[in-house]
C-alpha cells in the first residue's frame, strides 16, 4: 500500500479514500479517517457496506469500464465536490479507486482559459 500513496497525501487539506479492484478500503487520509470516524475504522471494510445500491452500482461500473465520475453534493451544510477516479497498477489494469472529496465555497470563480 505504501507504494500507492505517497505521504503527502496523509496531509492533504481533502478527504482521500482509496479501494483496491474489489472495493475494499486500503487508505483513508486524516481528513477522510476525520469525515467517517463515526463509522470507526473502516480500513480493510468494503465500501459496498456503506453506499446505498445506486451509489453501488456506480462504483462497480467505475471499477469495470475503468472511468471516472465527478459531482457536487451539499453535506452538513457544507458543499462539496467529489471526484472518483481509477488508479492503475503497472500492467495497466485498474487496481481500484482513488476518491477526493473537497470542501468549495458556495460560490467559487471560474476561470475560461480557453477565451481570449
């Protein structure tokens, strides 16, 4: 596992949780051991225990097609945007998911740098 994550990542003032292929929890940074404590230690559990069928169903598809997903949710009051997204092993076949959860303003710029 130490391989995969780096120590920065511990740090990160963002949630980040990662499964391997199977779906089961292999690394939560403090900031995600900190958003799901009231589950207790969830490493080495398997992140079907604690996701409704549809969000179910969308991890299992993120796990086969090897895709991402990205979306905004509002929680405690707080809006957030979630980005899940496969990591690989060496050989190139998906090794699990990586999800990064951050805290955003209710309004935030946005920047077009493609206009000029």
């Amino acid at each position: 596992m130490e391989a995969i994550i780096p120590a920065w990542a511990e740090g990160l003032d963002c949630a980040v949780t990662v499964c391997d292929a199977e779906g089961v929890i292999i690394f939560m940074n403090a900031r995600s051991r900190e958003t799901f404590a009231r589950h207790g230690d969830i490493i080495g559990h398997s992140l079907f225990d604690y996701h409704p069928e549809h969000a179910c169903a969308t991890i299992r598809r993120l796990l086969a097609e090897g895709s991402s997903n990205t979306y905004s949710i509002t929680k405690q009051g707080r809006k957030k945007i979630i980005h899940q997204t496969p990591w690989r092993r060496e050989d190139g076949t998906v090794g699990g998911l990586v999800e990064i959860s951050l805290v955003v303003p209710e309004v935030f710029p946005h920047y077009d740098r493609d206009k000029k």
